[in-house]
C-alpha cells in the first residue's frame, strides 16, 4: 500500500494571523532592521544610499551605544595618546585631581564596564566642538568629589598627550615621550551644582 505524500500545510491568510505569528514577524522585522543598522554604520562606504540610512539609524545606533568609529584605523590611525583629568579646587584652596577612567590603569572587569566613558573623553569631551558638554562633566566631577566640610569651589579640565611614534625596526616599543598638558576648561560652581 502507497503512503500518499504529505503537504505542507497552507500559509495562514492576514485575516487569521495568531500572536504567534505576529510575534515571529517583530522579531524578525527588528533583526533585520538590526543587521542593516550595523552594517550601514561598520561599512566604511561613502555613498548616498549608505549616508542616507545612517541618517535613519543614527538615533538607534547612539541610544544604544553600538555606533562606532573609525579613529582607530586606517588611513589616518590617531598617532596619540590622550587622556583628560579633572583638577578640582576646595573651598580651603586645596586641589585635589580627578581623572577620568584610562583603560590600562584598570583591571579587565573594570575595563568592560568603563570602556563607554573613556571613548566618550577621547572622541567628545576634549574637543574644542563640543564645548557644551564641558559644563555638565565638570559639574559631574564636582558632585564625585563633593565634601560638606569642604565643598569644591571650581573644577579645570586638562587634556594630556603624548605623541606615539611609528614602530621602526623589529625591536619597536612604545615609550612615552613627555606629555604635554593644556587646561582647556574652568567651572566655577553655583548654587545647587552639588545636588
């Protein structure tokens, strides 16, 4: 006896869709969504269509802390090492400094969780085009070191460099050279900063 073949069962219609395939629809939907997002903002691809998407994920790509840039390689590798501190002056005129996250100065677990703020000091902070994020990290800072006995009274914000030389040779090690600091921002503390 011949076992008839079995078929597929038909696709259901729109009108008689369950939560299960709506549900089916989302996630692929959002994964979809997701893969051209990340592969439009990673691609390094100079085109209209490409700008144009990255217009659209942008938003997505910023809240969720998946954007991504290039600084780091070629053709125009950043050739410095760059830190910010904070100096913060007491009430009393004593100064204490308060630097930001720097990754070698961190355990691997540290590393991980704090990676965010050392990217957003070296890619935002210490540039001269965002100087409107210099007042809310310097009041930051203020409320990170706040004392009742003795508030602070200003907090100065200082970039550090120090050149990275090309390797040379199979023996190259990189040996920081003199740094050069430069104070680019002082905040004088108001009212209600501290809260």
């Amino acid at each position: 006896m011949k076992k008839e073949p079995k078929h597929a069962p038909a696709a259901a219609s729109s009108g008689n869709a369950t939560p299960r395939d709506w549900k089916r629809l989302a996630i692929s939907a959002f994964l979809l969504f997701h893969i051209i997002a990340i592969a439009s903002w990673a691609l390094p691809l100079n085109s209209l269509l490409n700008d144009q998407v990255k217009k659209v994920v942008a938003p997505y790509m910023l809240w969720s802390g998946l954007f991504q840039a290039w600084g780091m390689f070629a053709p125009d590798p950043l050739n410095a090492n760059i830190w910010v501190d904070a100096e913060v002056t007491f009430r009393d005129g004593s100064t204490r400094t308060s630097p930001f996250p720097r990754m070698h100065e961190l355990g691997y677990v540290d590393r991980y969780f704090k990676e965010r703020y050392r990217k957003f000091v070296t890619e935002y902070l210490r540039l001269d085009s965002h100087t409107a994020l210099w007042p809310d990290a310097a009041r930051y800072v203020a409320r990170a070191n706040r004392n009742p006995s003795n508030p602070p009274v200003s907090v100065r914000l200082i970039r550090s460099w120090s050149d990275i030389p090309p390797p040379s040779g199979r023996d190259w090690e990189y040996r920081p050279g003199n740094a050069k600091s430069v104070a680019f921002y002082t905040y004088q503390l108001k009212a209600g900063d501290l809260e």
